[in-house]
DNA sequence: AGCCTTTGACCAGCG
DNA sequence: TCGCTGGTCAAAGGC
C-alpha cells in the first residue's frame, strides 16, 4: 500500500476542514521567484468523522477544488479546479510517507489547537527531488517554527521554506528559486516517495520544454493556466487523466503540485507577491473538463499501490 | 562512510 | 546606531 502524502494530505483536509483554503502567492520581491501555499482551515471538523484510524469513514465523498489566480494585471482570477476523489482504497490508508521525525503525529492529538490538516504531510522530499533541511527557526508570527530546505543537487538553488504545526502538519510551504536539474531517480533517501507524479507534474514540462528556470516558479510565470494543460505529468503515477475515480489533487506544496498549478499563462507575473487563493469546495460533480483543464489535477498517485510505497518504505530509517 | 537533522550562532535587512 | 527578525551557516550527532 502506498500512501500518497498527497493523498493523506487530501484527505485530512477534507476530514478536519471540509473547507480550507489555500492561499499561495508567488512572491519574488527579489530576483528569485517564490511561491507561497498555505493552507487554513475554516471550519474544524469533528472527530466524529474519523474512523478509529483516524481517516475518514466512507462517507467521504471526494470534492472539488477550486484554484483561483488573481491576476495581477487586471485582477481577473485564473480559476483551476481539482477533483478529489478520494479512494476508500489502501491509499488512503496507506501511510509510507512518513514525515520527520518529530513531524509525526501521534494519532489523535488531544489538543489540536485548530488544527485543519491532522496529517504530517510527508517530509519534504516527497516531490521528487532531495531536499536537506538546513534550519530550523520560530518565525515571530507563526505559531509553528519553519523549517529551510535546500536541494540537495549541487548546482540547483532552490529552497523551500516549511512551517509544520506541532502535530507535523504542514501549514505553509514557500518555495523558492528553480531546479535546473531533473529528477534524481526515486530511489533515493529521501525519498521521493509516492507523489512524485506530483514533482513530475510540476516539472515535466518546465523542464522537457526548456532547461532553467523553467520549473515551479519559471513555469508560473508562464501563465495563469493552471495545471498547464500538460497531460504528462499524470503519467508517472499511472495517473489517467479519463479516470477521474482515481483523481486526486494534491494540494500538498511541498510536491509543487500547487506551484504547478500555479502557472500562469503570462511570464514573469508572480514576480510580485501575487496572492493565490485556493479554496475548495466539497463536491463531486466534476466534469472531464476540469480534469483535462489546466487547473485540475488527478491525484491517486500510484494507483498500483506499489511503487513508491515500497520505496519510501525502505527508505525510512 | 555518507548523508541528513538538529541547533545555536552569525549575518543582513529593516524600522 | 540599535534592536528585532528572518535566513543561513556549520559543528555535532544520528541513522
């Protein structure tokens, strides 16, 4: 079973929230563009929706997301919609990604001070590349401390800035600069995990199209399409595009899947703090369009349940 | 052995 | 100039 942190991520945001907003903005005040996800709940949800494992019970019946992209010129939002469907199936219950160490939850925190999101979303490695965290520090004005990633390759500059709740619930996920290289092979430490159709999503056609500075952020500047209208990043993880059942959408940042989605159709629009509201609705009816347009996003990543499963699995320690 | 996380210290920007 | 804050460095230790 595999478990796809973006599924898990899904999930818990539809059984603590039912409604949450992602608010992303790319904001590169410098010469690095960023991209900014968070996710905030607006309704807690009740515990009375979780089975004993603490997913949801059945009742779940997938919903649709929907990405707005304000516009910066002229403030028209660039609406991406995504289809959660989440699968009763193993993948949701499967749990490979497991997040850091001190991320991860212990079943059902008592106290949750609000918490919207009840799962540690995988580490941050979990979108293909290898990130190394290089620091760690209480930001004033967050309640959670924030963690900094590096890419581990050697030549690319990005980073990405992470701020867990206690609980390990990723609230908020900045990232910051390109990746000028591909994807190191799922096989590594750390881990790429399930999602990484998540990464391959973000990258595929940022880097198949052109080489630099093209990827998350270079493709954002691309446009306000979201989701590109790329079908390959589905691929990876035998994601169909015509099988909506299985879609799910991540909305865990720290895949880039937001970043992707974040793409607009003009060039350097994020280039100032250009705020993105992604607010999700609970509903099922979607239709192929949304799955085929830009802005949504099929999900069920491994629908194998292999895979990366497994890997992640062994790459835990 | 190599890579990663942790964590305190340091540095730079800003008011 | 000083203090605050965010971001980064780098040593130490763990896996």
């Amino acid at each position: 079973m595999v478990l796809r942190t973006f599924d898990i991520f899904v999930v818990l945001i539809i059984i603590n929230t039912k409604h949450f907003q992602v608010n992303s903005a790319v904001d590169q005040p410098q010469s690095e563009p960023s991209v900014k996800v968070s996710v905030r709940p607006e309704n807690p949800i009740q515990s009375n929706n979780l089975e004993s494992n603490g997913f949801p019970s059945q009742t779940q019946q997938g919903f649709h997301l929907q990405l707005s992209f304000p516009e910066p010129s002229d403030t028209k939002d660039l609406v991406g919609n995504v289809n959660f469907n989440p699968q009763p199936s193993d993948s949701i219950m499967s749990n490979e990604n497991s997040p850091p160490p001190d991320d991860q939850p212990d079943g059902e925190g008592g106290d949750r001070r609000g918490d919207f999101s009840s799962v540690a979303v995988g580490a941050p490695a979990e979108d293909g590349y290898n990130w190394r965290k290089y620091g760690q520090k209480q930001v004033k004005g967050s309640e959670f401390p924030r963690s900094y990633y590096k890419c581990t390759h050697p030549t690319c500059p990005v980073k990405k800035k992470v701020e867990r709740s206690h609980e390990g619930h990723i609230t908020e996920i900045i990232y910051k600069g390109a990746h000028n290289h591909p994807k190191p092979p799922p096989n590594r430490r750390s881990g790429v995990g399930s999602c990484q159709q998540i990464s391959d999503m973000q990258y595929d056609g940022t880097e198949q199209h052109d080489s630099q500075d093209k990827s998350l952020w270079g493709a954002s500047q691309g446009g306000g399409v979201i989701g590109n209208g790329r079908p390959d990043w589905r691929s990876d993880c035998g994601l169909d595009a015509a099988a909506p059942s299985a879609a799910a959408a991540s909305v865990g940042p720290e895949y880039g899947v937001l970043a992707t989605s974040m793409q607009t159709q003009d060039g350097p629009r994020f280039e100032a703090h250009d705020a993105i509201d992604v607010s999700s609705t609970l509903s099922n009816d979607e239709d192929e369009d949304d799955q085929r347009t830009p802005g949504s996003m099929s999900m069920g990543c491994d629908g194998d349940g292999d895979g990366d499963g497994d890997e992640s699995e062994s790459k835990r320690r």
